[in-house]
C-alpha cells in the first residue's frame, strides 16, 4: 500500500534532489524515441530490439517483394 509520506531514502541528501531541473532531456527524449510496446505473448518470440528488427525487415521485404 502507498502513502502520501515523502519516501526519500536517508542515504539521498535532499540537496541532491534540489539540484536536479525538471525536463532536462524531455526535448531530446520527444524527438528521439520511438519505442513500440510488445504484448507480453509475443516477448518470448521477441525478446530484444535485434530480434524485433529482424522480424520487422524480414516482413519489410517481402511486403516490398509481393507489392512489385
């Protein structure tokens, strides 16, 4: 269960915390990522972004290949 208590762990000096800005990489991370969720089904075929990719460009090509 979750409470409204602040949680912050006593090896973190809240100096630390303090410190940090807000949004610092959200530009970046907006226009760099692209990232597509699998079902966890599908995670045992596909457990990594090597083997999605290959799948991917495997249907790519013959996709390509069948619309000549």
């Amino acid at each position: 269960m979750s409470s409204k208590k602040d949680d912050l762990r006593s090896e973190y000096p809240p100096e630390l915390i303090r410190s940090g800005v807000r949004g610092k990489y959200a530009a970046r991370y907006k226009e760099g990522t692209n990232i597509a969720l699998i079902d966890p089904d599908l995670h045992e075929l596909f457990p990594d972004s090597d083997s999605v990719n290959r799948a991917l460009r495997d249907y790519a090509s013959r996709a390509q290949g069948s619309a000549t």
